[in-house]
C-alpha cells in the first residue's frame, strides 16, 4: 500500500542540510518520490517505508526530526488517481482544553 509521510526537519537555511536530508529520504526502503515542501517539511512517497525508522535517521544525520504525518493512499482504479485516506498517525499541539472541540474553541483558526 502506497503510502504519504510528513517529517518536519530544521534545514531551513542550509542548503548542505537540505541536501544530505533528501539523500537520507531518497536512501530509505521503498522510497517512491521526495520533495522539500515549505523548506521545513520533507514529504516522501513510498511503499512500504518505515516511517519512524526514517525519522530516526534524519533526527541522526541532521539533529532534528520529527515526525508529524503518516497517511495511506488508495489508488483508485477508475481514472489512476491517489487519495489519501486519514491515518492512524497525527500529531497535534494544542494551546488549551477547548482546543480539541473545534466548535467550541476561540483559538481555531480553521
């Protein structure tokens, strides 16, 4: 199963960083596509990818890592397009108790 990873890494001004972290995500098992995406957020495509194992790499090889999306995608198999499907996986800070109802919280911006 195709597979969509998030991991936020500190190689915003670095561009040795940036380099050694896409080598590191291209490196790993299974590993279909990588891209850089707001020069904070690796996003990495694959099958079968050990995500925390991934994580752990980078967190070795750059000092930070954090692991912030892992999602399925199905592919659909009427036109060959991907969609992602919510997954078991995601890590959210919150500032208050409201935060977790969206609808009765002053602080979403959503």
């Amino acid at each position: 199963m195709k597979q969509k990873i998030v991991i936020k890494v500190q190689v915003i001004k670095c561009d040795n960083c940036r380099s050694k972290a896409m080598e590191t995500a291209a490196a790993a098992d299974g590993v279909i596509s990588v891209r850089l995406e707001n020069r904070e957020n690796i996003v990495v495509t694959g099958d079968g990818v050990d995500a925390a194992n991934l994580c752990i790499e980078l967190k070795e090889k750059l000092g930070y890592a954090s692991l912030e999306i892992v999602e399925e995608l199905m592919e659909n198999t009427e036109n060959n397009e991907t969609n992602p499907t919510p997954s078991t996986f995601t890590s959210y800070a919150s500032s208050c108790p409201n935060c977790r109802d969206s609808d009765s919280c002053p602080c979403t911006i959503l």
